[in-house]
C-alpha cells in the first residue's frame, strides 16, 4: 500500500480500484449531489485530462475557493491524479487574503464557486492565476466545471509522483500573523491515509458513511482518501446546521462523524435533539479543540457509547494523538477520571516527544 521511500506513487489510483470492486456504491453525498465510485473516479478522470490540456503539469499548483461541494471532493481526486499541488483557501477569507495566498503557493489555475467570484475577481490580478473555472457555471472570469468535463474526454490519469513532491499547501496562521503553508508532502497523505485505514476505530469500510460537517479543505477533508481507499461514503455537510446534521444521520444511516465541540454545543443545545435516531452512529469523533468532560458526559448521554477525540494539525501533516471510545467509558465510568482531560496516546506510527 505504501510507496517506497522516494519511489514513484499515485494517489488516484485507490479511488479507480475501489470503483472496480464497486462501482455502483454511493462513494460522496453532498447535499442533492451523489456520486457513485465510477462516477467519482469518470468525473475525477475528466478534470485530470482537462487540467493537463491547460498545460498544468506534475508539480504546478492549483487553488479552490468555494463552500463545501462535491466537486472540491472531485477536485482534490483529480489534483492527486494529475500530480498536481492543491492550495486549498479558506472561504471565509476576504480578497486580501485571497489575493495573498493565491501569490503565496503560486497558483496558475483557480476553481471557485459563484458565492466567491468578486472575492476571485479581485484577488486574480498580480498572481500567477491564468485560469478560472467556475464550479457554478461560465463566468467574465473564466470556463463553467460542468461545461469542462462534458467536453473533455475521460481518459485514465496516473501521474507518477515521489513521496516529497508537494500534495497540499494547508495554509495556517501558525503562532504568527500572516497565513503561510504548512507543506504536506504525498508521503504525509499516504501516512495520514494509511492511519486511518489502520485503525478499527477510524476505518471507514464498505456500507460504513461518514459524516464530514466542517470545511473539507481543511481538517473535515482529513479522512477523505482513507474513507475511498476503504470504500466507504463520504457525506459532506454543505454547511453546519445542528439540527440537519441530526437529520443527516438519520436519513443517510450514518455510521461514523468527524466533529469539532462547538459543533457538539450547539446539538447538545438542540430542545429536540433526543428526537431523531442516531442509532446507526457507531463512531462520532470530534477534535479540533478541548471539550469539557461535562460536555464529553451530555454527548455521551445523547449519542451513546461511540466518542472518540482526535489530535493533529496542519503542520504535523495528520493525526497524531487518539483517544479512543474505550477510553471515554473508562473516564465516564469513573475508573479513570482524569483521561476526560486528555487527548489520548500516539495514533499508529506516530511519535509523540
């Protein structure tokens, strides 16, 4: 499953063999959008083989600025496909910012949504930006997404990478000011893949679907490429509603959830959350920031035994840190009060110093 150290890789083709094993299994949901693995992989194919028609090659770098969708999912295949770096951008940022991230990963092609085209209008200008695709539709600024891939055959992309070659520029403010990139290399995403295939805990396998409720560029897109490679289905929550994602669990048969605790707060805050069965939930995860163990006891009142945390960020590449559910009762039971404090011991390999 691993490359070998320095030897040639591509990330893409996980997703193309799962879609052999099943090819009609529901790979991503995203509001009214679903997409079944063959799709995923066709769709992911196109955009790959339109990306290199516009001369983007191995290494060159490719920015979103958009609100979750299925297509960033697409998108982030397709990048992997093509060998390409993805410069994810925060959509809340503000054109300055843009602008400054866009000169910052040197980006020469951006996708963005209609939500976010005078953020991108503005931000263009002075950048290495020559291409606009716009996952809405055509623009003043560039070619519609929909429009690209129907007019772009699908043909199998397999770029060959190197475990150091640039996958995600994450841009974080670090301790300092100014947003920059913590580098994750292909290395550090098959390591972050193979962490959360390795795990029972974090597996999500076939028939298993997770809910991913924050932004999937940044940390909610984390499990991505281990859910695709496991076969799993990935729901990604268009935006954070507390009383959807209940209803999303509900209807979807989720079985697994990756959360941050002021999103907890505000289910656990829901008059009428006791209301929707979350009886499919076999793993709710949350990280991001501490949770207080009275809030750690409500959430395990609400939703069951199936808490887990999370520790990681985008300078450390993946998850490092696990507190596992088995943990949680031990803290909720009273044997052990104090690992309700804790975020847990090192996840597979890593090393904690």
């Amino acid at each position: 499953m691993s490359g070998n150290s320095g030897g040639a890789m591509n990330f893409g083709r996980y997703v193309r063999r799962t879609a052999g094993h099943q090819p009609d299994a529901e790979a991503v949901v995203c509001g009214t959008v679903r997409l079944t693995y063959a799709e995923l992989d066709e769709h992911s194919d196109r955009l790959a083989t339109a990306l290199r028609a516009l001369g983007l090659s191995r290494g060159d770098r490719v920015a979103t600025l958009a609100g979750n969708r299925a297509e960033l999912v697409v998108t982030e295949v397709a990048l992997y496909k093509a060998g390409l770096a993805r410069a994810p951008i925060n959509a809340r940022l503000g054109a300055a910012e843009v602008a400054h991230l866009l000169v910052e990963s040197d980006a020469r092609l951006l996708l963005t949504d209609a939500a976010h085209l005078d953020v991108a209008r503005a931000a263009v200008s002075g950048s290495a930006v020559r291409t606009v695709l716009g996952y809405d539709g055509p623009s003043d600024l560039g070619a519609g997404y929909a429009e690209t891939l129907a007019g772009t055959e699908p043909e199998p992309v397999e770029t060959e990478c190197d475990e150091g070659d640039i996958a995600v520029l994450h841009f974080t403010s670090g301790s300092t000011g100014r947003l920059k990139a913590a580098v994750q290399t292909y290395g550090n995403r098959l390591a972050l893949m193979r962490k959360s295939v390795m795990s029972a805990d974090t597996r999500v396998g076939p028939g298993d679907r997770q809910i991913l409720a924050g932004p999937v560029t940044h940390a909610s897109g984390m499990p991505l490429m281990g859910i695709f490679f496991a076969g799993g289905c990935a729901i990604v929550l268009p935006r954070w509603d507390a009383e959807e994602f209940l209803a999303t669990v509900q209807r979807e048969r989720a079985t697994h959830a990756f959360v941050v605790p002021t999103m907890v707060n505000t289910v656990l805050a829901l008059p009428n959350a006791r209301d929707y069965d979350l009886s499919t939930l076999r793993q709710l995860i949350y990280g991001a920031a501490p949770m207080s163990p009275a809030r750690i006891r409500a959430a395990w009142d609400l939703f069951g035994p199936v808490l887990s945390q999370g520790y990681g960020c985008g300078e450390t590449t993946s998850g490092v840190l696990f507190l596992s559910t088995e943990d949680h009762r031990r803290g909720i039971g009273g044997e052990d009060e104090e690992l309700l404090l804790s975020c847990g011991r090192p996840l597979a390999e890593a090393e904690v110093a």
